[in-house]
C-alpha cells in the first residue's frame, strides 16, 4: 500500500485513486453524486429543526419540550375533539330521540345507520358476519327469527348487557341443558327427541324413529322452554324449532349434539365498550336490516 | 468526499481512525455510549417513561402459559398489541396503549405489523367460543380471514410443569411475583380453568379481576386453545379507563 503524497490519476477514466494498489489494480476515488451529497446534510440540518420543533433531548428531570409544546397524548386529544365537532351535533340529536322516534325520522335514520354500520363493522361482524347474515352458532340478524326479541328495546338490551356474559349482571341469561352429558336422558332417548324435533319443522325422518316417544319426552325436557308447540320462548332465548332456521344446524348428528352438550352461545355485554349513543345507532341498525319487530 | 489525504484539516482527521484500529474501536465505544446515554439512561429515571398504573398485575399462570403460546406459534407476526395515539387507532381498537400494560411481558408483543388487526385491547370483545372457533378455523367465522388455522392447540394437553420456573425466572428481571405465587403456580393455573372453588378463590385473591372459567366439563385436562384464549380474554383487560386519567402524563 503506497503513502500517497501526489494525488494519483487513473489513466483510463481520469478520474483520482485512493492510492491503493494491489496487483496494480488501483482503487478509484469516484466522488460521491453532488446532489445526493446535499441531501445528506440536508437531513442533518432537518434534524436540528426537529430537536428545536418536538420534545427530543433528555435531561436529569425531564426533557426539552420542543418549541410549540406538542405531544403524542394530548395530540390525540385534539384531534377527537375536532372529530366531536363533527359527529356532536348529529350524535347529540341521536342521544336526545327516543329509539322508535329515529327511524321515523329520516335524517335521523341515515346518521344512526352510517354510525351504527361503522360500529357493527368493527364489533359486530367477527361473530355475526360483516353482512349481519351470522355464521354457525352466531345468529343471521337479516331475519326475523329472534332469540331473544327483535323489538328496538329488545335489540337494544342484549347489545347492552350481551347474553350469557357473567361480568354483567343484567346479561341475558338461560342455559340448556347438557341432557346427554349430564345423564339426563339417554342415547337412544335423545336420538327419538331429535327425530321429533326435526318433524317439526317437517324435514323427513328416519324410519325407524319413533315419534310418539320423542313427542312425549320434548313435553316433559324441552317443552318449559322451547313451549309445547316448540315455537320458542325469547324470555329465555330457546329458539323457535318449528321454522327452517337453524343456528347450530338441522341434521340429525348437528341436534344430537346439541341435545347433548346443551349450553348456549355467549355475546359480550357492549355497555362498558361501546357509549350509549353508539349502542342506540346499533340498535337501529340491526333493527332496520330487514328483521326488526 | 476526501480526493486528497494531503490537506491537513479537521476534515481529513478521520484518516487517523481508519489507519489505526485501535483508536477505530476506542470511537466506535465512545460513540455507542453516547448513544446509549442519551437513548437509553433516561428511560430508567424519567418519571413520564415509568408511569405508574392502577390494575396492572402480573399474567396468571395459565395466561402466562397462554402467553408463551402465543409467542411460540408467531402471533406477534401478524398482530401487533400497541394501539398508538392516533384518532383512527383509538377510534377503532380503545384507548391507545400505555407503557405500563405491557411492562411485564419479557419479551413484549408490540410487534410491527398488522395483517391482522391490532390485540391489545381483545379481551372481553368475543366471546370465549368465538376464539375456539375462530383459532381452529378462522375462515368459519371470518370467509375472508387470511389468518392460518390453528387445529392442533385444542388437541394439545398444555405442559404446565416448568410453569412455576418461567415465573421465578421472570421475577429476577423484575416482574412481582412472590415466593407463594411461584409455589402455587401450577395449583393457580388448573384453578383458573376448574370454575369455582377454593383454589379459585385464592387464585382471584393472589391475581385481581381474573376471569375463572369451567373448561374442563367436556374433557380431561386443559388444553393449549384453554390457555391461548385465557390470555387473549386478559389482553387490555387490566386498566379501568373510566378511572385512567388521561391528562396526567401530558405536560
């Protein structure tokens, strides 16, 4: 490695060398590009505004604030309350009407189902589908064949204090049996009580099925709850048997099990999450999806 | 953009560095520990980065054990827990995370990327079923998940025998759990998923605001799924924000 004293030039492009040489293959000392020189110190004299602008440099008990005060948290702040300035004036309206007064009143209408459509987007739809149309064990809410009532109080209600939620105490409540699990009936019992059930929305059953048998242990197991005719009672969320909407299914494997695990499906109580105001434009929202009582 | 080693000036100084390796190293060492002093140092003494909050409590046993899960099979790939202080962030997910909430997961689950949606503050949004279904087959509930099935976790007995090792380990680097914790470790975590009793009592005693759950009727033991959902059920649980004060930590 030579010392260089004399700038050296390579011959064939002109331009200067390190002065490194190995095997006589030199190192070229090609500048940097002028323009991304600049914009190097650039960045360097940028960041000076910054540490003048935002908090940046720590000291012993705290840190330089930066020269309009700004920060993160209270950023945030303001910025919610420019989106309270847009939304107050229609969500105030909202929280003063009664619910059956907003869907008499169209304007009213499209705020509460713009705002309860956002709502149900982000809460709602993981479980009940982003179409509202449910999933397996998660009701469809297009329909009208409600579990626990499709009245606006109704509705409004079990987004409050969800079902089978524990944390609240005003949470729908109401739990089947595990009638196979627990021995209340057995196999041969339960596959008879399956087969009536399935007769009463008229899907066929298998020949060997005795019905009378079925009829008579819905009367004295399921029929408290489910009623004698099997239509459901919504005080308790038994859902309605005779219609051809099923939440867990309507094969005969699907009703067995159900028959034997029992339980229930679990929605949160929305009342700590969500302010009442959203809850109301929920509320309307599922209402007005085409099932609402 | 030296071309010229002859100049004598401050600029060309950097020639002693490069020509002597020791000195190289001495100013790689100076300029780290001036990086570190100024990064680093005041995050241990500066009171707005060590910000005290009410409700914050170590993770239960079995939400422990689901914690290890949940690092394990990469969650944190996907779904970030850090819900910054932006008006869409806390519009969609709550409050915007506070420092403290995550202060005894060692390593943290911030994560960087979101595609999924941010977990910080899921517990207590779905129901317990809802994540057993979701986690065996996400697309049953969510046709457009793009989120892999995790069919093997409910098949999975949860090995809680090192349990109570991970939290004495843990206690070394400063998350508070007490010699009684760490002894009844493996009693706690089957408590939490046994429903009610004594040793859920002293379960919810040791752990404040613990969500017991009777997991074990159709079956023997808990499983993976048993844990992972227990502490997704806690994740951004712990603060009451109705009591939080926002203003407190903005100068």
């Amino acid at each position: 490695m030579a010392n260089a004293t004399e700038p050296r030039v390579d011959a064939r492009t002109g331009t200067a060398t390190t002065g490194h040489e190995w095997d006589g293959i030199a190192e070229l000392n090609t500048p940097l590009p002028r323009w991304w020189l600049w914009t190097f110190y650039l960045t360097i004299v940028w960041s000076i505004g910054y540490w003048i602008v935002y908090p940046a440099w720590p000291g012993v008990t705290g840190f330089t604030q930066g020269a309009f005060g700004w920060h993160a948290r209270s950023a945030v702040v303001d910025d919610l309350k420019e989106l309270q300035a847009i939304r107050g004036p229609g969500e105030a309206k909202l929280a003063a009407a009664k619910l059956d007064e907003i869907e008499k009143n169209p304007e009213l209408l499209a705020f509460a189902r713009a705002s309860g459509g956002a709502a149900f987007a982000n809460n709602c739809a993981p479980c009940h589908g982003a179409g509202a149309q449910g999933a397996v064990g998660y009701p469809n809410l297009n329909d009208d064949d409600w579990l626990w009532g499709g009245s606006l109080d109704d509705i409004q209600q079990t987004i409050t204090h969800g079902a089978r939620w524990d944390a609240d105490k005003a949470t729908r409540s109401s739990l089947m049996p595990a009638f196979g699990r627990d021995g209340i009936l057995k196999a041969d019992e339960i596959a008879n009580v399956a087969q009536y059930v399935r007769s009463l929305s008229g899907l066929p059953n298998e020949t060997n099925a005795n019905l009378a048998k079925g009829k008579e242990l819905f009367a004295t197991n399921c029929a408290v709850c489910h009623g004698d005719d099997g239509k459901g009672k919504q005080e308790v969320g038994a859902p309605n048997l005779t219609d051809k909407i099923w939440l867990y299914g309507s094969d005969t494997a699907s009703i067995v099990n159900r028959i034997n695990v029992g339980g229930g499906g679990q929605m949160p109580a929305w009342g700590g999450r969500l302010d009442p105001t959203t809850i109301k434009a929920l509320t309307v929202y599922v209402h007005s999806l085409g099932g609402g009582k | 953009m030296a071309s010229s080693t002859q100049s004598s000036s401050l600029w060309h100084k950097h020639a002693i560095f490069e020509k002597n390796s020791i000195i190289l190293v001495i100013g790689i060492i100076v300029a780290i520990a001036w990086g570190g002093l100024v990064e680093i140092v005041p995050l241990f003494y500066l009171k707005s980065t060590i910000e005290k909050v009410d409700g914050v409590r170590p993770y239960t046993p079995l939400e422990l054990a689901g914690y290890n899960i949940y690092v394990r099979e990469g969650c944190y790939l996907c779904h970030s827990q850090m819900i910054r202080p932006l008006r869409d962030e806390v519009e969609r997910y709550g409050h915007y995370s506070l420092a403290a909430e995550s202060m005894y997961d060692h390593p943290f689950q911030w994560g960087s990327k979101r595609n999924g949606p941010d977990l910080a503050r899921v517990g207590g949004k779905y129901s317990d079923d809802w994540h057993r279904d979701h986690l065996r087959n996400p697309r049953a509930v969510v046709p457009a998940s793009i989120m892999p099935s995790y069919p093997w976790l409910e098949k999975t007995p949860l090995d809680s025998t090192h349990i109570g090792d991970q939290m004495k380990t843990l206690s070394v680097v400063g998350v508070p759990y007490t010699q009684e914790m760490i002894d009844s470790a493996e009693a706690d975590l089957k408590a939490q998923g046994a429903g009610d009793g004594k040793a859920a009592t002293a379960l919810v005693k040791r752990y404040p605001k613990t969500v017991v759950r009777d997991l074990t009727a159709e079956k023997d033991g808990l499983t993976e799924l048993d844990a992972l959902v227990a502490y997704l059920q806690h994740l951004g649980t712990q603060v009451d924000f109705k009591l939080y004060d926002d203003k407190a930590n903005i100068r």
